[in-house]
C-alpha cells in the first residue's frame, strides 16, 4: 500500500560530510551484505542475482553489446556480484555452444581456438563514484578481469562521454556501448541534481537502468525496520575479525541504526516511474528512448525491487 505523501527528500545519515568515513564504510559493508544475501524460505535469490536476472531478461542478445559503469557505486555495492553472475551465465551459455547432441549422449566438441573464445565471452563492469573507494576495488577487481573501476572522482551529473577510457586500455572495449546503473543510489538525489544526472545520461550512454529495493509505500517502511535484527543476528558472522564493525554493532549500535534510519527515509525519497519519467519532460535527446519499469519481490512478504530501464534505439 502506497504511503499517502508525495515525495520528500528528507535527512540520511550516510548523506552527510560530517558522518565518520570509518563509520560509513562499515555502513555501506552491510548494504553490501544484503544484497548479496539469500535468506532461506523468505528469498529465492539474492538481491544482486535477481538485478542481473532482470539486466539479462530486458537486455536479452543485446546485452553483450553494454558496457555496465556502476555510479555511486561506494565500497562495490551489488556490481561484483552481478558482473560474476551474469559472465558466469555468459560463458556457460558459450560452453553449451560448443557441444553437440548424439543419439547417445552429449558431447564437448573440441574446436581450435575455443577456449580462448570462451575466455573471451562476457561484458565488462566499471566501478565510479564522486568519492572513490579505491582499496575495497581495488581488492574485487583483482578476483575478475572483466571488472574495472576509474581512479578519479567521476560525478554522474557531468561524466564525460569518453568514460570507458578512463577504465581500460583496450581500444576493443571502449568502443562498446555504455549502460549505466544506479543501484540503490538515484534517491540521494534532489530534483535538481536527478535531472541533471538524467541529462548527461541521455547525453553520454545508450542505456541505463535505476534499481531501487524499497518503494513508497508502509510494506517497505516495514522491509526497512527489519534490517535492524536481521543486521544484529548476522553481523557477528558476517563481520567476525572485524572488531570495529563488531563494537559499533553491538556495543553502541551506530551501524545497525544508520542502515535502519536511511532506510527509512529511503523509502520517502523513492520516485514511481511517473515520476522519473515527469523528471524527464523538456530534457534533450529523449527522443528515440524506450523505457520498461516495474516491481519484482526479492524478500517476502514485503520486500519489492523496483526497476526503471532505459533503451536508446540504434
């Protein structure tokens, strides 16, 4: 049931310049958690595996043709975990392939050159963020070769057209089309600043796509209100050595209440696809966009990913 207000940008703690970065790092830690967490019975996959489900499902044969650059991505956020996911699914499908039905059984054909071909299948995803963190992606990029993340501070309201260059050397891939993801993150923005970031979008990529875990309405101020046990059930398993993730959870729980409290002020900032799309009126180059929005539940019974896409036509 929707909430009956209109939208409202309201305070977040992890907004504010005068939060402790150390406190925020440990914040942004456990929305890394939730989004790669399965819950058994409540969940039939992470949230992470059900946005790149739905990247795969919208995209379809296109999505080979993308390059994914995260913004506001802050420690990593989901986009490890949905690059993995979807070249895993990737190379997988590329191994099916090679094979080739007998009357008896399934057989690997054994193709020169195939298994670079396989090595080389899958898409690329680039991490950004006004403020880098370089040490957390520093420490994913080394576990893929297909994620990649820039260095300098990158605003996703003036990103330069030229982005991938800024993220990779090879003069192949830059040449790929951009899609840009905003997961968890376009509520941070005011009006303003959400236009703005809507503009340089159509400017500058031919894709993107606004993934959201909570909506407007009291099933997702109750989604947010549970993250307070679940953070204090877990943690200690999920955070065992570090100490001070474990003395600002349980000691003096700054960690669990900040999640808590943003998330609830979250579901106020959240805009329906009305409203992105009122957002979107007088702003240049939307001509030749398609857009496809919805919901899908990745907690029941009260958790809902929202998703807006957004396709340039070639």
């Amino acid at each position: 049931m929707l909430l009956p207000i209109a939208r409202h940008h309201w305070f977040e703690i992890d907004d504010q310049s005068w939060f402790p970065s150390f406190l925020r790092e440990r914040v942004q830690a456990s929305l890394t958690i939730l989004w790669t967490l399965k819950v058994p019975i409540i969940q039939g996959t992470s949230c992470a595996s059900l946005l790149a489900t739905k990247l795969r499902s919208i995209l379809g044969s296109t999505l080979q043709s993308y390059t994914f650059v995260d913004f506001c991505s802050g420690g990593g956020g989901p986009t490890p975990f949905v690059e993995r996911n979807i070249n895993r699914t990737i190379r997988g499908n590329a191994a099916w392939s090679q094979t080739k039905r007998t009357t008896d059984d399934i057989e690997l054909v054994q193709l020169n050159g195939a298994g670079k071909k396989q090595r080389e299948e899958g898409v690329d995803f680039v991490l950004t963020d006004i403020h880098p963190h370089l040490e957390a992606w520093e420490r994913a990029a080394k576990k893929s070769d297909r994620l990649k993340y820039i260095e300098s501070s990158v605003d996703a309201g003036d990103a330069p057209k030229n982005i991938l260059a800024l993220a990779t050397g090879d003069e192949s891939r830059q040449q790929k089309k951009v899609f840009r993801l905003f997961s968890l993150a376009f509520h941070h923005f005011d009006d303003a600043a959400a236009r703005r970031i809507l503009q340089n979008t159509l400017e500058t990529s031919s894709g993107f796509g606004i993934f959201e875990l909570q909506d407007r309405s009291f099933e997702g101020l109750l989604t947010a209100l549970v993250l307070f046990p679940s953070l204090w059930a877990g943690s200690w398993y999920w955070f065992w050595g570090d100490w001070t993730h474990l003395f600002w959870t349980y000691v003096i729980p700054v960690v669990p209440f900040v999640v808590v409290f943003d998330g609830l002020m979250s579901c106020v900032r959240m805009r329906s696809s009305e409203e992105i799309l009122t957002l979107m009126e007088g702003l240049k180059g939307k001509e030749g966009w398609r857009f496809e929005t919805g919901s899908t539940m990745h907690t029941w019974p009260t958790g809902r990913m929202t998703y807006f896409v957004g396709i340039k036509d070639d």
